[in-house]
C-alpha cells in the first residue's frame, strides 16, 4: 500500500514539476519586468496615466526594439565594440562569455548544434551533434585528417563530451534536433514519441 502511494505521490510530482516551473519562469519574468520599468514609468507617465501591466508591456516592446535594431549593421558592429570591451574586463569577462554562449545556443540566428549522427565507439553507438564540420575553424593540429568535431551530451545531465572524430565513424540519423536531445537527456525513456 505504501509502495502504490508513494509511486503516485511521485507520479504526480513529476507531472506537475515542469508545468509549474515553466508557470513561474513567466511568472517571474512578468513581475520582475513591471517591477523594474513601473519604476520608470511612474517617473516618465502621470500616475493616472499607468496600469498595472503597462512595465511588462514596455518592457516586451523593448525587447522587441533591441532584437529590431541588432538587424541594423552599425547597430551591430557598435554591439560588438562594447562587448570587445567586457571581454577584456577581469572576472566579468569570464561570467559574460559564459552567459553569451549559453544564450547563443538558443539564438534563432545560430545552427547551434548540427546534423545529428550516431558515433561509433567500440561496437556501440552514441547519438551526438556534429557542431563543427569545416577544418578551417578547426586549430591547425586537427585540419590533417577528415575529422568533425561532435557533442555527445550526457543523460539527465548539462554537460557533455565534445570530440573530434573522423567522418566515416558516423552514421546520420534521421531524427530532429528536439527529438535526439530530448532522446538523449532522458535515457532513451522517449524514446516510444520518436517515429
């Protein structure tokens, strides 16, 4: 009885954890955006003139502007001036490339990870991302052979293995990007969703 109660109990924890976590990320998002531009706001607009929910409306359209002007190329390059010079400021610059990477992956402009292939190890086979496929980019001791360079994430965990492997040991697959992280993250326990 106990055992049922406690695999039910469990059941409904991991049903309801990502929703409400995912609730209150925007939860989070929206209070912290109408807390930080109301400030503002009640300072620019007449009192009568605010409402509450104005700071995260304000606070999407500058999103929004940003994202429309990083279009511009003078925009751009002054962007990239500024971050040249966090780059070169101790301890911030090591926080700020971390942040930059991680944000970068998620970018719409960035492939991010690419085809995803089955690495051959040993007789078995890991799922992985090829993330470099031309030599140039490649230091110069890597450009001799035919070789990519391959994230191999690691099950229920955010790190990974990034290795450079000659291209006849992988076999593309045929599965979306989602899919084979989701695939992989998991330990194949999705594996039922993926056609």
């Amino acid at each position: 009885m106990f055992k049922y109660l406690s695999k039910t109990l469990l059941t409904g924890f991991i049903t309801l954890l990502p929703i409400v976590l995912t609730i209150y990320l925007l939860y989070w998002f929206g209070t912290a955006s109408e807390e930080l531009m109301s400030y503002a706001l009640r300072h620019i607009l007449h009192e009568s003139i605010y409402f509450p929910g104005l700071g995260i409306l304000v606070g999407i359209m500058v999103i929004f502007l940003v994202g429309l002007m990083m279009n511009a190329y003078l925009v751009r390059k002054l962007f990239s001036l500024g971050e040249q010079v966090l780059y070169h400021l101790p301890l911030i610059k090591s926080i700020y490339r971390a942040f930059r990477d991680f944000f970068d992956f998620f970018s719409p402009k960035k492939e991010g990870l690419g085809q995803v292939v089955a690495v051959t190890f040993n007789g078995m086979e890991l799922v992985g991302f090829v993330t470099q496929e031309d030599p140039q980019r490649l230091p110069p001791s890597f450009r001799e052979r035919d070789c990519v360079l391959v994230y191999l994430p690691m099950s229920y965990m955010v790190g990974g293995y990034t290795l450079l492997i000659p291209r006849n040991d992988l076999r593309p697959l045929q599965m979306s990007r989602d899919e084979a992280m989701r695939f992989v993250l998991t330990a194949g326990i999705t594996g039922k969703n993926i056609d």
